[in-house]
C-alpha cells in the first residue's frame, strides 16, 4: 500500500453563493476543508473584513479549515501596472492568515492577443519577472504560491508552465494542476506530456474533467484529463496533499463554476470511487 494520502477539498461556490449552505454540505460529505473563491455571489477579492470573519465563524462552527484561497490574482492583463497585483496579493494574505491557510492560489497574467496561443511564448520571461515579484512576497510573509494551468493566459500548457516554474525555482512558488484545463487548451493526453515536466512541482490539484473535442467539462475519470492516470503518478510519487473538487457540472465559466449540491455530491462520489479503483487513501488532514 502507497504511504501516500490524498485530502479532499472543494470549492464552496459551486454548491451555493451561501456559505453556512457550502460548509453544511462538505460537513455532510466528511470533506473536511474549503476551497475558498467566493461567498454570497463575491469574489474572495472583494470580500470585507466582516464577511471573511463570518466565513471563519461558519467553518469553525462546522469543523471546515480553509485549504487554499481561490484567489483571482494573475487573471489581469500582462501589460497592467505591476503595483496592482502587489496590492492585491498583500490582500489575499491578509484574508489568507484570517481563514488560517498559507495557501493562495495564482495564475500567469493574459497575454494582450487571446484568440490564439501561437505567441504565448513571447510573454514567458515577462509572466516570470512578474510572478518572482509575487513569489518574493510569499517567500517573506511565508506563504505558498500555487501556480494554475488555464486557458487564455501565458502559462496554458505544460511546456510554458514549466519554463516559468523552473526559471523561479522556489518553495514558494509550486504548480496546481488542473486536468481539464489542459484539455481545453487541446492538451491531448496531458498527463505523459505533463508529468515529467510537472510532477515534481505538483502541490494542489484541482479535479474536474473534460472533453478534448469540445471542451466540455465532466466529473473525474469521465472525460479526457486522464485523472486516473495523474492519481496514479500521485500515489507512486507519494504525494500529500489535497485534491480540490472544482467540478464544474452545471457552469463552467472563465472565473469561476457551478456544480449545485447534486453535482457536487455526484462529483465526490466518482472522485472517491476512482480513488479506490487505484488504490489511493483519502486522509483527514494534509501535510503541508
């Protein structure tokens, strides 16, 4: 049996914009942490002091620690003054050390031509100026950068996620990897084309599937991600840490998603039935 121990998490949002209804469900599923993007209809951004202490309030309430914050940092355009995301990111660790996680979430800033991906290359070394700034910041408030594969912004394949991963090579900077962004972006069979990039950079894992055809998003296993595959190379690395349910099944926008509780039950069920088939041991706690 692997020692290693996966610790499940989900965003919240893509059960209700109700946090006391978020924390209620994960309570009922024995999933013991959020994944924390928003509340009653609010960016975790834009949240005041009072509602990110009446979040804490209901999870304490519950039994739910925060795993990671959802932020949206690095969702602005490359070009932007750099000032910005650095007021930002002071923000998101204060609302970070509220909720009692060190863990925020980041993306690569969008390149000023979307409709393709061809040039994306060109805006690597500027993503890497940027986010070293940002990774400087963790490294000195002691905080974790997670950095998110996602479509339209630089670090969208495995190859530029890894160029500016590398380049940084911090700590404080590691990857969350996202199977069904890589397929949206036409990543075939993204974990042999990404693991021997990625996997020793891999430190959160956001679970949800699609279908490389059209993009669609399904639940885990069910589509073209090869999760199984990924909770494989998973449990022989002896990975701890936590798989956060982001499913996706209703909505799936560029920001943000919607599961509803059905989904989100249904997306939990085949996380964990996958889970058994391959042999991986869901644990209380992560190691962090």
């Amino acid at each position: 049996m692997s020692s290693a121990t996966f610790t499940l998490s989900a965003f919240g949002d893509e059960i209700t914009d109700d946090p006391r209804g978020q924390v209620q469900l994960l309570r009922e599923l024995q999933i013991n942490y959020l994944e924390m993007r928003g509340a009653w209809g609010k960016d975790v951004l834009t949240l005041d002091d009072d509602q990110i202490a009446a979040v804490k309030r209901m999870c304490d309430e519950h039994g739910i620690a925060i795993s990671c914050i959802g932020s949206p940092m690095g969702k602005s355009p490359i070009g932007a003054p750099i000032q910005q995301a650095v007021s930002n990111l002071a923000r998101m660790f204060e609302v970070a050390d509220a909720l009692g996680t060190r863990r925020v979430r980041l993306f690569s800033f969008y390149p000023p031509d979307t409709q393709s991906n061809a040039h994306y290359d060109e805006y690597v070394e500027e993503a890497t100026i940027r986010l070293a700034r940002l990774t400087e910041m963790a490294e000195q408030e002691g905080f974790r950068l997670l950095l998110e594969n996602e479509k339209e912004i630089v670090g969208d394949v495995p190859e530029r996620c890894h160029a500016i991963l590398s380049a940084i090579d911090s700590p404080h900077l590691r990857f969350l990897w996202d199977p069904a962004n890589f397929v949206q972006v036409g990543v075939a069979r993204p974990t042999d084309r990404g693991w021997p990039l990625l996997g020793s950079y891999v430190a959160h894992v956001h679970v949800k599937d699609a279908v490389l055809s059209d993009g669609s998003v399904r639940a885990a296993g069910e589509a073209d991600g090869q999760v199984d595959e990924l909770l494989t190379k998973l449990r022989d690395s002896k990975y701890e840490g936590f798989l956060a349910l982001e499913p996706h099944l209703v909505m799936a926008g560029h920001s943000s998603g919607f599961s509803d509780v059905s989904g989100m039950r249904y997306a939990v069920t085949t996380l964990r039935q996958l889970m058994a088939e391959l042999g991986c041991v869901e644990a209380e706690t992560a190691i962090d």
